[in-house]
C-alpha cells in the first residue's frame, strides 16, 4: 500500500503519507499480494511492451544540452542538473551528473539519469566500472557486456545494490560509451526492483536512439 501511495506523493509529502500508513496499518490487515514468479510475471510483461517516444534530449536549445541526443518515452521529464557554486556538480568517478529525467509523470518512481566527463581518449569500461565503484559501494550479481548505444560502442553492467540503507537489494544498470566529447553514462536505478523494471522499456529506447547531438 505504501508503494503505490508513493507513485502520487510529492517528496514533501513523503513522510506524512508514511505516517498515515502506519496508524492505518494498526486497525486494518494488510491485504495479501498475489504470488509472483521470479523476477515477477508483471516486470518481464512490462520490459518486453513497446515504449511511445515522447520527444528528445541532449540537443542545444532542449532541456539538457549533452554531447549526444535521445529519444525519451513519452511522459518522461528531463531536467538540467544544476552545477553548485560551492561544491559544483554530484561526481562518480569520472562522470559529473548533468541531467535528470523523471520517470513520475509518466507513473514510475525513478529516474533515467546521464552523465558526463573525462575526454575522447577514455575508455568507456573503465569509466563504467569507475562509475559503479562510486555508484554502489556494496552490490552483488554484477555482469559488464559489450553492447551498442545507438552509433556508439558502448559498456553495459546490471547488478543488484545491495546497500545497508535500503530494505531489500534493488536492480540497476547503466552504460557508458565515449564521443568526441567526452564519456557519456546512462544510469537506470528506480524506488525497487519492480519500478526499475518497469522503467526498461524507456531506458531501451534511449540507448537505441543516441545519436550525435
């Protein structure tokens, strides 16, 4: 119940909904969920569905200006991240977080987030697996592939963030590939795993359509 309160809660509105499930929870039984097969009938559905591209990003005059543009799904809001006097852009690794792309408008809780950094000669894996250093301290089941980014060669890794902060270990993955520009990361987290798999459909269609900005 709390999951799906959160799909329509701001982040100020967070804390009071949790507060209202708990004192709730206390005079009512929790309704039981239907049983799942691993990795959940409704996940694997909603990876293999197609995805309506919504627009694009990553071209001067859009709402985040990248070294390459994308296609985003429909609903999917980007937003320039912007670079704090003081302590200047989040950093892992090699890559500065430039852009957010919320996945709430469209009924998900996560973002499809991109990064920047380093320069042309980079290796894109080795930026990658720096990246996943920085991004997941602690983490399991992690697999790193060759694959394409649209006209780019590109590193791919999945793995399962298994941080002491969160209730139970949650699925992730990203990719990274080098321009002229500079290295480029996708990252997919998501609330849980289910979110993060329901959010693939989007993040496939933006690794399918990258292209030069």
């Amino acid at each position: 119940m709390v999951r799906g309160l959160l799909r329509g809660a701001g982040a100020g509105l967070v804390p009071a909904v949790l507060a209202m499930a708990v004192l709730t929870g206390c005079s009512a039984e929790p309704e039981p969920e239907p049983d799942r097969p691993a990795g959940g009938a409704k996940a694997a559905t909603s990876a293999a569905k197609s995805v309506t591209k919504g627009g694009t990003v990553g071209a001067a005059g859009s709402a985040c200006a990248l070294p390459v543009s994308f296609d985003l799904a429909a609903d999917w809001k980007p937003e320039s991240v912007k670079n704090d006097p003081a302590f200047g852009l989040p950093k892992q690794g090699l890559v500065n977080l430039v852009c957010e792309i919320d996945a709430k408008p469209a009924g998900n809780i996560g973002f499809l987030r991109v990064w920047t950094g380093g320069g042309s000669g980079d290796d894109a894996r080795k930026a990658l697996e720096a990246f996943v250093a920085a991004e997941a301290k602690s983490r399991d089941k992690v697999a790193y592939s060759a694959t394409k980014a649209g006209e780019y060669a590109a590193a791919e890794v999945t793995y399962l963030n298994t941080s002491e902060f969160l209730d139970a270990p949650k699925k992730e993955r990203a990719l990274a590939f080098t321009t002229p520009r500079g290295v480029v990361v996708l990252h997919l987290g998501g609330f849980d795993s289910q979110e993060h798999e329901e959010m693939l459909p989007a993040y496939e269609l933006a690794k399918k359509s990258v292209r030069g900005a």
